[in-house]
C-alpha cells in the first residue's frame, strides 16, 4: 500500500501549481501557494481558536473558488449545528451540498476504526463529488477511543488512506493553550506522521488576549516560520502581521524585542508627555 | 506574563547625571580661546602648524560622526514607526544629514582641487542638520493618529530619501563647482562660509539648550536625553571652533573636531542607554 501511495503522490508532481489554497491570502502566502496535494496536514488549536472555522473555510473556498470540492468528517457536532454555524459566517453548505461540491459526514470513532471503516465511509462520496480535500473533526476524539500504544498505528492507517484517495487532509487536533510547545502539539509521534502542522494558540499580550497561528512544518516546501496575528471575523479567519515586535510569545512571556524596547526607550527619553503610545 | 513595556527586570537605582562626562564642553571652550589669542592669524599662519595626513580625517569623520549619526538614525526609524512622534522623524533626518555630508566630506578632504567642496558638503549638512534638531526639539505635536505602518514607513522613507537626495545633489554640485566658495587656499574661510557654519554652530548650541530644559524639567531625567544633550552641545561647540579656525589641519580646528567626535561618542552612548533600558528614570 505504501508504494502505492508513494506512486499517487509522485504522479501528482507536487508541483506549485497544483497546491492546495486555503483562499485566506495571507495563508496561503505563509504557505508559500498553499498546502502541497495529497498532504496530512495537522491543525493544531485550544477551544475557540477557531479551528473547525478554518477548516470549513478550506472546504469552502476549495469548492467555490478553486473548483476542489471537499469531505468534512466530524465526531462531535451534529449535522444542524454545522449548518447554522456556517450559515452565520455566510457560507451555505447545503447548497454546496446540493451542488455535489461538498459532503457533510457525522459518524462515529468507532465506525472509523473498524478494518475497513475509513474505506467503507469515505469511498462513496469522494467518488460522488470527486473530492480532493478532506477535514477530520477531530483526531482527538479518535484518540479517545483508541489505547495511547495503538493510537500512532491507527492514525498512520487514516492518513495512508486519505493519501491513497488522492486527499488533502486537514486534520484537527484539540489542544490546550499550554505555553508549553511539547504539551501543545499531540504525543505518540503524531507529528511526525503528518506532512505539514499548523497550529493556532491564544497569546496574552499587554492584558489582551490576541490569537496567534504559526506554521511549525511544512515537508518539502518553505513556508513562513513567523508567528502571525488572526481573526475570527463575520466572514472567517482573517490573517494580519507578524508579531514582530514581540519575542516570547510561545513561552507565555511576551515581552518586546530588544530593539523595540530600545525604539520605545528612545521616544520616551525625547517626549514631552511620556504616555506610551503605539 | 506581564514584561510587555518593561525596561528591564529590576528596577535600576537612581541615575544621577555624571558631571565629569560634561567637562568637555568648557575644556573646548578654553582651549579655543586660548589657540585664538595665541595663534597668529590666516594670512600669517604656517603650514608647519597644520597636521592633515591623508585619510585620517575620512576614517575619523566614518567612525565619531556618520556611523554614530546613523545609529540615531536607525533608533529615530524604529521609535516613529512603533510610537508615531513626529519629532522622530525630524531627529532621524538631522542625524542622517550630518552622517551622511560628513561621511562624503571626510572622503573628498585631501582632493587635488583642494578642500572647498568638502568645507562644503560639510558645513552645508550641518546647517541642514541642525535646522532638523532644532525643529525636533521645538516640537510640540503628539504622536501620529495614523498607526497604519505603511504609512508611518512612507513617511520615514520619503524624509530620510529627501534628506539624501539633496545631500547627493550638494555633493554633484559642489564637485562640479556649481556652488559658491566656502574656503579659498591661502585667503581662508569666505563670508558664506562664516554664515552658514556660524548658524549651523548656533542652532546646535540651542537645541541642546532646548532638550537640556527639557531635561531638567523632567521628574523623572532620562540619561539617554542627558547624553544628546551633551551631544548637541560638543557638535555645536565644535563647529563653532572651526569657524576660528586659521586653516585645515590647525588646531583649532582639531579642537572642534575632537569636540565633534566626543560629540558623535555621546550620540551612540544616548542610543547605548537606550538599549541597555537604562535611559528613563
């Protein structure tokens, strides 16, 4: 199965024209074009960073704006509560749905997991709508009903057949917003199966809670190793700057750069009324 | 959590401004008066008197007066685009008219056609620079409502381009003669040069009167505006000497030129506080 995946991805070309855009410009330009095809990508994030949403966003401008149509494949929301949520940020799955350009599937781990389980789900609306692009809500929840020890085999089972199927996969991983990086990202080598990792976190800074996404990897491709501001706007995810001005923001202890705070000292030395301002 | 805007961990002890650092300005003072009384005056002065080996002005004008300048410069660029003082902008421009006519000056010193275009390019940019100090310091608008960084960046690159291109274009001019004499070999320093050096020289001096009042009217005194200070009066205190001066090389004008360069010393000490976190108290 292995050589056969490697002979699907090869004859893809992984070429630049053939990436998988995200439609959030200023992602898509982090991921120098988008995502590679055929890649395991892990999206990484705590509560309410706005995971599910970007993941959707992908489906949804892949169908609508780049003709790719796409699977989401939850755990944990129901059908109706996916449908209103989208509804709210202007997006009308349903309608995508009727236009055979997206599926909407509700399932269980279980089901998943069962020999065969990932075929039997997948193989009929993929050759429906001739999916090339796959989100998996959530590789956390798979993890719950799997032992720790054949978690990595399980997953690594998932992933070679969403390759097989010529997929682009976004796979969600729920975490905590530990400052700790190793506490952040999944254990059990999970990492290492995937392709690329992109992974959103909260950040305090200045008594405001700002959300932060960065690109940890990206195998074969450059991609911006910045940490970037985003947010959750009426429309999705909405990318800004670099936290450039800032250093520590993954350890939890932001504090400007040294050349910034020598910039702010110096304003400060000549101003009048020394209020800061920025 | 909670180091955002912090100087540093601890709190440093009360700075207290070093007297001895201010010394230099009357050592100036007095040693140029005191040249002055005892050197004989232009038309009689010998060349056995002037020292100025070739290059060594070059290398001393790169390292005290334009890299120095350059480095307030550089901090004046960060400080407007993160705090949007206008007053920043006008600092960094003054900073990178003087480094940059006196980096071009220090190199065109020992030309064959003598040392009037770069008495020119020199003193010109002087003038240029302290007329941007002076409007600095007399500043009194709060900082831009404009936090867009594009545009903040525009506005640095088109002050800090103009502020260039017009010294390229004094240095074209000056070379090809365009410019009215500054110095004439064997008369000496000509009426314009007079005037252009002696404000250059009084705008210095009373900017960093300004910034000094500033200063000490300040609670909390910041050691980086101390230092500038001092800066702006040994730059102005230094040109003021070279107006004395009987010709290049002479020791007035090495006395002003020290002056500059310990002036071009406190200029980076200012921007070294700063980044040390030192500079606010």
């Amino acid at each position: 199965m292995a050589g056969r995946v490697r002979g699907l991805v090869a004859g893809k070309g992984r070429s630049e024209k053939m990436r998988l855009r995200t439609g959030i410009q200023e992602l898509d330009d982090m991921l120098r074009g988008g995502f590679l095809p055929g890649d395991a990508v892990l999206l990484a994030g705590g509560a309410g960073t706005g995971k599910t949403t970007l993941a959707i966003q992908h489906l949804v401008n892949g169908a609508t704006q780049f003709g790719e149509n796409g699977i989401y494949v939850t755990f944990e929301q129901l059908p109706n509560q996916i449908y209103r949520d989208s509804q709210s940020l202007g997006w009308d799955i349903r309608k995508l749905e009727d236009e055979d350009k997206f599926r909407l599937i509700c399932t269980s781990p279980n089901i998943l997991l069962e020999d065969s389980g990932g075929e039997n789900i997948l193989s009929e609306p993929i050759k429906e709508i001739h999916a090339q692009r796959i989100v998996v809500d959530s590789l956390s929840h798979l993890a719950m009903f799997t032992s720790h020890d054949d978690l990595r085999r399980e997953l690594y089972r998932l992933i070679m057949l969403l390759k097989a199927k010529g997929l682009g996969s976004l796979l969600i991983w729920e975490s905590g917003d530990s400052s700790d990086q190793s506490k952040a990202l999944p254990d059990g080598g999970i990492s290492f199966l995937v392709d690329s990792i992109v992974s959103l976190k909260h950040v305090e800074i200045e008594s405001t809670v700002r959300k932060a996404l960065v690109v940890w990897k990206m195998r074969g491709s450059d991609h911006d190793k910045r940490l970037r501001q985003y947010e959750i706007t009426s429309h999705g995810i909405e990318v800004s700057s670099p936290f450039s001005n800032y250093e520590g923001l993954l350890t939890g202890s932001p504090r400007r750069s040294v050349t910034e705070e020598a910039a702010n000292n110096w304003a400060m030395a000549f101003a009048k009324n020394k209020q800061k301002h920025s | 959590m909670g180091q955002v805007g912090q100087t540093s961990g601890n709190i440093p002890p009360q700075w207290k401004p070093n007297l001895i650092v201010a010394i230099p300005l009357p050592v100036v003072i007095i040693s140029v008066v005191v040249f002055n009384i005892i050197l004989p005056p232009p038309a009689q002065f010998s060349r056995g008197l002037a020292f100025e080996p070739p290059f060594l002005n070059a290398i001393l004008y790169t390292m005290f007066l334009a890299f120095t300048s350059f480095m307030v410069g550089y901090i004046s660029f960060k400080s407007y685009m993160q705090n949007g003082w206008m007053f920043l902008v006008l600092m960094g421009s003054g900073a990178i008219a003087w480094g940059s006519t006196s980096l071009l000056s220090g190199w065109l010193t020992n030309l064959p056609s003598g040392p009037n275009a770069a008495i020119t390019i020199s003193n010109t940019g002087a003038l240029v620079a302290s007329i941007f100090h002076l409007v600095s310091a007399t500043w009194v608008k709060g900082p831009s409502l404009k936090k867009d960084p594009r545009i903040r960046r525009s506005i640095l690159v088109l002050a800090y381009g103009s502020v260039l291109a017009v010294t390229t274009l004094l240095t074209v001019a000056a070379l090809e003669g365009m410019t009215p004499l500054f110095f004439v070999p064997g008369v000496g320093q000509t009426t314009l040069r007079m005037a252009v050096l002696g404000s250059a020289a009084a705008l210095f001096l009373v900017s960093s009167i300004l910034f000094a009042r500033r200063y000490f009217s300040s609670r909390s005194r910041s050691s980086t505006l101390y230092w500038y200070v001092l800066a702006l009066g040994l730059t102005g205190v230094g040109l003021a000497a070279v107006f004395f001066g009987r010709a290049p090389g002479d020791p007035i004008s090495w006395t002003g030129r020290t002056s500059m360069f310990l002036g071009g010393t406190y200029f980076l000490k200012a921007v070294h506080t700063a980044f040390k976190g030192i500079g606010i108290h």
